[in-house]
C-alpha cells in the first residue's frame, strides 16, 4: 500500500489543515509549559495524538504511521539517546575518580566569578563541543560542568540551552549548512556566507544575555568588558571562517578564539565584585574559596584531570572529519589502505535495514519519487561512540578497575532511561507528521504571508522544524526547498530564505524536546522537564524575533549584505 501525502487534507483547506497539524504541538507545549506533565509521559501521549490525527484527519494507513514512529524512535536512541549515555558516563567517570575536583579547581583558578564561568563553559566550550559534535554533547557535558562548578542545576540546564544558540546552525563540523545543498542545489559556500552575515550579531548578543539572565542590568555591566572580549572574538571569527574558509570550521575557530582570548584577558583584568548565586551563604564561599587557593595542583595533575575531555573533544573531532566519517559507517570509497581498513570494520557494525510499510511508499506528491525510509542503525560512526572510546580510555588513565567503571556504567544507564524513553518519543514524532505532510503544511501556511511579511516569518519555519525535529540539520532539509520555492515566488532572494531557516533554527533548538530531555538527564532533572522548557521558551521567542527583524531588514533596507 502506497500513500501520496496531501497538504490540504482537512476539508481541502489550507488553513483548516493547518490548525489541525498544529494540534500535536500546542499539546506539547500544553503538557509541558501549563500540564507540567513529566517529559517521557508528555512525549509519550504527543506521539500517540500524533498517529490518530495522522490516521484520521491525513489518513495515512495504521500501519505506516506507527512504524515511521518507530524509525524515529530508533534515531531518538542512536545516535542522539547513545551520546547522552556516552557523555553523562565520561562526566561521571571524572566525578567517581575524584578529578572533576581537580577541574573545578582550574576554572576557579582563571575566575571564582559565576558569570564568567558561564561564559567561559557554556558559552566557548559549548560551542566548541557543537562544532565538534552536535547533537546533545554540547548541552550535556557543559551542563554537567557547570553542575560540578556548583550551578543550580537548572540554570546550568538552561544557561546551557541559551548559549547553544550561537553555534548550532554550523554545527557537527557545518552538516547542517550542507545538509541544504542538496535538496536545493544552493552551493552551501553560499548559504554559510549568508548565515555568517545572521548569527553573528546573535552571537556577539549571547554573551550579554546570558549574564543579563543571571544577574540583572547592573550586574552585568560589571563584566562589560569580558563581555565583549568573548562575544566579539566569537562573532568576529564565525563571520569571517564563515564567509572566506566555508561552513565546516566556523563553530571550531569561534570557540577556540573566544576561549583562549577570554581566559588570557582574564588574567589581566578582574571584576570589581565577585558574583555569587544567592542561594550560596557567603561564609560557605568564603571558606571554599580559601580552600583552593590554599590546594596548589602541578600543570601535569590538571592535564590529567581534563584529559578525559580533551580525549573526548579528539574523538569526536576525528569522527566529525567526513571521509572518516564515511569509513565509520562503512561508506568509504577511495584509496586510503587504512580507511579501506576501517571501512570494512564500520561496514561489519552498520546495519540498514528497511522500514516496513514505509520504505520507498511514501509520496511528496502524486507522481512524485518516493520517499526511502530506513533504520541507520551505524554503530562504529554514532557520536556516542567516540565518546565512549575516550571512557574507555579514560578508565585507564583515573586508574579505575573494570568493576567500578561497570558499575558507573549501570548507574548512568539507570539515570537516563526516562530521558531516552522521552526523546525516542518526540522524536517518534517528529516522524509521524513528517510522514503524514503535517509538517509541510504548517510551512506551506506560513509561506502565504506574502512578500512583505514572509521575510520576518521565514525564520518562524526552521524555529518550528527544530523545535519538532530537534535538529537543525534536519529542519534545513525539511523546509531548505520549501523555502527557496517561496522566496523565488515572492522575489525574495533564496540564499537569504535558506539562512533564515537555519538561523532561525538555533533559537528553537533551546525548547526542542530532545534537548530540554538531553539537558535534564545530565543535570539530574530527570522529571523536571517542564520547568527547564518554562524557562526557555521565553527567550527562543524573543531571539527569533530578533533574527525575524534582522532577515526582514536583510531583504529591504540591507539587501547590500546579502552575498
């Protein structure tokens, strides 16, 4: 049984269709932000609402609709539910060895002050990590970090998601820029020089923003000047690797260059007040701040201790290059004796197989190819393994035996499986309404807002594709040729369209319910997803607004800047 996808299916009516495609997500938002409903029972329930309207209302066979929930729900576990597995373990790994102790002391060391902390881990390393990895890594072990700095957990979890906005759209090494190449036969040299004309006056914003949320106006005018020495070293180098080296690098210099320029001014210049969290009793700081000056740790021992980080940002760097990548997934084709190597080896654990009932039966429209449908199930070349490598590694070098290192391993397991439940869930999702042409019909509404309005609009579509998909790799690639279409109807330049998707993308990934998931289980939120997505939701509305303004005065008053 084949079935063509039909955008007007709800009384052959664009706008009735519409409201009916938007059900599934104004529940989520619901259960999350009014119900507060725990995260895997609000994911849960969207995807079973999801089937029936899928069912019902788009009349998509039974069959194919649970079964394309389950090919998101395997994606939900591999790659994206293995690298939280794999990144929470590492963290504890450093935790039950006792170094994180040793790494909390070498961040205190550059600043005791919790805002430049912030800056510093969720801000630059963050970013890093996203250009290095993508996915839930980011979020995970600088969340996680800062908890270990002594973060409130949820404004570590949410700082975490805010700073994750400026690197997202070149993230894991620019896939997301590229992913829209194809689909629109768009060079992404083109796009990346577009979104690098975007982001970074979001990036450069970022830094304040985040002091903003954590210590108000005036507090935050304390730290001007760090401030602007790493939102300006970021947001430099991302436009420039951006416009002139292309999409794969800006991620990696921006946060390279920022870090490294906002630990060596701080060691020429200190803010007038150290900033507490209020919750911390100053004799209690006092005291601990007096402990660590008085711990003097050699630069081996601090080597040591962040060695399983650097060892993680090495892996998934090494996997993040493509034709390793390939040869991981057993794809490689060239002649490299050591690729063929390994691409024998990824071949052995990359498995394929077809989505039953959905495979090649899918239809964009009547006549139209139909859509391929498989489990990627690539064990060798998922993130998570990387991450797992430098565990392993890491077992070795904290001097650990193979009986706490397992059991460590248990614990963590134990501690995300509701998180894994929830993303396997949304994700599920996220795949229903593709399948069923929900998704497309929500951007085919906003698409007729016409050629003054569709500008501000155009980034409200990756917002959304994000926010469902919790990728903004795969928004680009499900709204990229939807967005080209309309801007071309409407005399708008399609580059410009293109970025918007994906700049406007990075603000929904702070809401995404993969990552409020990913976020929570390496804080140890578990079941406190509502309260992160309440904290959140409020800043991705007010930043696509911004990045609404800025691609609406791009098509008007700033047209110069488009490449």
């Amino acid at each position: 049984m084949t079935f063509t996808q039909n955008f007007t299916a709800v009384g052959n009516n664009l706008g009735l269709s519409t409201i009916v495609a938007l059900i599934p997500i104004l529940y989520f938002f619901w259960a999350l932000a009014i119900k507060r409903m725990k995260g895997h029972i609000a994911g849960l329930t969207t995807l079973l609402l999801a089937i029936i309207i899928a069912v019902i209302a788009y009349k998509v066979p039974v069959g194919m609709a649970v079964m394309s929930a389950t090919q998101g729900a395997v994606y939900g576990i591999l790659p994206i539910g293995w690298i939280i597995i794999a990144s929470v373990f590492l963290y504890k790994l450093t935790v039950k060895s006792g170094q994180f102790n040793i790494i909390r002391h070498s961040v205190l060391s550059i600043t005791e002050d919790r805002r430049l902390q912030a800056l510093l881990v969720a801000f630059s390393f963050g970013a890093f990590l996203e250009g290095a990895a993508g996915f839930g890594a980011p979020v995970a072990i600088s969340a996680a970090l800062l908890v270990g700095l002594g973060f409130n957990p949820l404004y570590a979890a949410g700082l975490c998601l805010i700073a994750n906005t400026a690197p997202v759209a070149f993230g894991a090494i620019g896939a997301p820029v590229i992913a829209m190449e194809g689909p629109t036969g768009i060079p992404a040299t083109e796009i990346s020089k577009m979104i690098g004309r975007q982001l970074p006056f979001i990036s450069v914003f970022i830094p304040f923003y985040l002091v903003f949320i954590m210590a108000g106006f005036k507090k935050t005018m304390e730290v001007l000047p760090a401030i602007l020495v790493s939102g300006i070293s970021f947001a430099l180098s991302q436009y420039l690797s951006s416009n002139f080296l292309g999409p794969e690098l800006p991620d990696i210099i921006s946060s390279l260059v920022s870090l490294i320029s906002l630990a060596v001014f701080l060691k020429f210049w200190k803010p007038k007040t150290i900033f507490r969290f209020s919750a911390e009793q100053e004799m209690a700081s006092t005291a601990t701040v007096k402990k660590q000056k008085e711990v003097h740790y050699t630069g081996g021992q601090i080597f040591k201790a962040w060695s399983p980080f650097i060892l993680l940002t090495a892996t998934i760097t090494l996997w993040g290059i493509p034709q390793i990548k390939l040869a991981l997934g057993g794809h490689y084709v060239g002649t490299n004796g050591i690729l063929n190597v390994v691409n024998k080896i990824g071949h052995a654990f990359t498995f394929l197989p077809e989505v039953p009932f959905v495979h090649n039966k899918v239809f964009s429209k009547a006549g139209g190819a139909p859509i391929p449908a498989i489990y990627k199930l690539e064990l060798l070349a998922a993130a998570g393994t990387a991450i797992l490598i430098a565990a392993i590694i890491t077992k070795f070098i904290v001097n650990m035996s193979w009986k706490n290192w397992v059991k460590t391993f248990g614990e963590t397991l134990n501690e995300v499986k509701f998180p894994i439940i929830t993303i396997a869930a949304v994700v599920g999702f996220a795949y229903v309404i593709n399948v069923s042409g929900m998704s497309t019909t929500i951007g085919l509404a906003l698409a007729k807002t016409g050629s003054h309005l569709f500008p501000f609009f155009s980034p409200f579509l990756g917002w959304i594709g994000v926010f469902v998909t919790g990728s903004d790799t795969s928004a680009n690639v499900l709204f990229a040729n939807l967005q080209k279409v309309t801007a071309q109807s409407i005399g708008m330049n399609p580059i410009l369209a293109l970025a918007a998707n994906s700049s406007g993308g990075v603000t929904g990934k702070m809401i995404s319910p993969q990552s409020i998931a990913v976020a929570c289980a390496a804080v140890g939120l578990v079941g406190k997803e509502s309260e992160l997505f309440r904290f959140t939701i409020k800043h991705s509305l007010i930043l696509v607004v911004i990045i609404g303004v800025i691609v609406w005065l791009q098509n008007s008053v700033l047209s110069f800047m488009i490449p």
